[in-house]
C-alpha cells in the first residue's frame, strides 16, 4: 500500500452526537461555510466509511491510516498500526515487529467505574516520564514488553502480545467508563494485570507525592492504543499526522500531503462550543481557503469530513457547463452534509 499524493485535508470531529453540536452549527452566521459549500460544488463524493460509535478506531483515524497507506476498507477494527509506524520512523525498527503506545494517564475513580481524564492535564517532562518508564519496565518485561522512551506523554511498547490485539483510540475513551473499552481477549489478560498492577505500585508511589506538592493529578495507570504490526510490503516508514490527541507533533515529515487539523476534536473534548464555533471560522480561513484555491486553479484535491460514525471523502470532480449549472439550483449544502456524519 502506498500513500496518495493528492492534496487532503481531513476533518476530525466535523460532527459529534454531543447534544449542543447542531444547536451550535445552526447559530453560525449563514455565511460560515462559504468555503466548505464552494469545495463541495466542485467535488463529487468518492467513498463513504461508516461503523458505529461504539466501535475502536474513530473514522478520522481510519480515514488517516488509509491516506498514508497503513489501513483499507478491510483493515479490522482497533488495529491501526500507528505505533509500528513511528517505530520504524523512530526507532529505525523491523517492518516484522508487532508495537503498542503506551501512554501514561490518570484514571480518575469513581463509586461505580474509573474515567480516563485527558492525558495533556498531567504535563509530564521528560525526566518524571523516564523515571516512571524505568519503574514500569521489570514489570512489562515479564510478559516479553520493551518499552522506549519516545515523547513525555507517550512510549513505544514492543511485543508479541500486540499482534492482532485490537485496541481502542484515546479519542474512543476520554472522560468515559475505562471498563467498556479495553482490551476483553484472553491475549489481552497480560495486560489488564499490568494495568492492575500499576495501579497499585503507583498509588503509594514517591512520583505521586511529589505530583500531589504541585497539586497535579497521580500518574495511576496507563492507556494501550495503536496496537499491531506494519502491513505486508510497506518499503518506508510512513508517520501519522493524528495520533492519540497529539501533544508533540509526530514527526515534522510526512510521507503524504494529509493536513489532519485538531482544533475541532480538542473543542469537543473540552466541551468548548465557543471553541468549536471559532475553530470552524479558522478552518474556513485557513484550511480550507487554501483547498479551495488549489481547486479552483484546476488541481485536483480531497476533503474527507468525519464524524464519530462516519466519515465521507470527496474529491475534485471535473463537470460539463449543464452539470455545473444544474448545480447551482441544487447545492450542496454543508450542514446537510455534516449531519449525515
């Protein structure tokens, strides 16, 4: 597989199901998509992507993964090789090797179930996270898991035991129930006594004392997504643009000109409708303004717009005097475009 050169922005949470998403589109000015509606006139739609909500991998992941050549249609749930990637890009690892992230994180318990609060409020630095990765490294390394350092809020974890292990998205799990997403297969029991286990070591843990000083959140656990190993005949290491709520950027490179902009996702996480709405003005200004350009000087581009059940791409469509005209009585109106997300 490898990645399409065409210009691509992709779009996460262009939609959600959060009660105040369409009350919060339908008060924007009505020329707020002025951009987005001109793209879609000159695009025809070319794929659509659709699972439930409650499945591993979002569709703004499955979308990237497929755009950088590390997924298809095909590719089972939760087994998007994000970590092998940046393995390969970091590490200089076998394209054979299965990985993991490991991100550390805190989960915050409740009477009923434990919720995974939003890793960025932790504000790891390097030295505390190699720390906590050495603390953690015996225990791994008894079920055949190296971790490596990669980033504060993120490591590599290598191992068999990753191989076909479907994992859920950090973005599937923030401020939800832990117990509905993690690992359930009998290869996974490893690492819910790991999970188990951290638990317990940390809660006493000096780090955690230190962290309660500067009235930060405990380091109580951590979260496993990315999970699998590289597809057959990948030649290069191809970096994902999206990761796990990105706090460092990746890699300054890409393999595929994929622009995969946050600005909406952390809006809906924070639950910020204010944000969401002035995210969508930067991205009509910015992102998209510069789309539209490249299509209106005759290149050929994709949008893909996602939800968090589906998501749908469209490409630059090149149409007759009578279609373009007919089109004018007949747009495509972005709203009506995003609520079918």
């Amino acid at each position: 597989m490898r990645p399409d050169l065409t210009p691509h922005l992709l779009i996460p949470f262009a939609a959600c199901s959060a009660e105040a998403w369409l009350p919060t589109m339908q008060s924007l000015p009505p020329d707020s998509f002025k951009r987005l509606d001109q793209l879609l006139q000159g695009m025809k739609l070319v794929q659509t992507d659709t699972h439930d909500a409650e499945s591993l991998s979002p569709p703004h992941e499955r979308a990237l993964a497929r755009a950088l050549g590390l997924a298809t249609l095909d590719t089972p749930d939760g087994l998007l090789p994000w970590a092998a990637s940046e393995a390969m890009d970091q590490l200089q690892a076998g394209v054979d090797k299965a990985w993991a992230w490991i991100m550390p994180c805190h989960w915050a318990m409740g009477h009923l179930h434990a919720t995974l609060s939003d890793p960025t409020l932790l504000d790891l630095q390097e030295d505390e996270s190699r720390r906590l990765l050495a603390l953690m490294q015996p225990y791994f390394e008894t079920d055949g898991i190296t971790l490596h350092f990669l980033a504060p809020g993120r490591w590599l974890a290598e191992g068999e035991l990753f191989r076909g292990l479907p994992t859920a998205s950090i973005d599937r799990v923030l401020a939800r129930n832990v117990d509905a997403w993690l690992p359930d297969t009998k290869s996974a029991a490893p690492l819910r006594r790991l999970q188990n286990e951290m638990q317990m070591l940390m809660y006493t843990h000096p780090s955690n004392d230190e962290r309660a000083a500067r009235r930060q959140l405990p380091v109580n656990s951590f979260w496993i997504s990315g999970t699998g190993a590289l597809p057959a005949g990948l030649g290069e290491p191809l970096i994902p643009a999206l990761s796990l709520r990105e706090r460092e950027q990746v890699s300054p490179l890409l393999k595929a000109p994929v622009s995969a902009p946050r600005s909406l996702a952390e809006a809906v996480f924070r639950e910020d409708w204010a944000g969401y709405a002035q995210g969508w003005a930067a991205l009509e200004a910015g992102d998209m303004a510069a789309l539209l350009t490249r299509q209106q000087r005759g290149e050929s581009v994709r949008l893909t717009l996602c939800g968090e059940s589906s998501a749908q791409t469209f490409e630059t469509h090149r149409t007759g005097l009578w279609t373009r005209i007919s089109s004018l009585f007949s747009p495509l109106r972005s709203l009506d475009v995003l609520r079918q997300l």
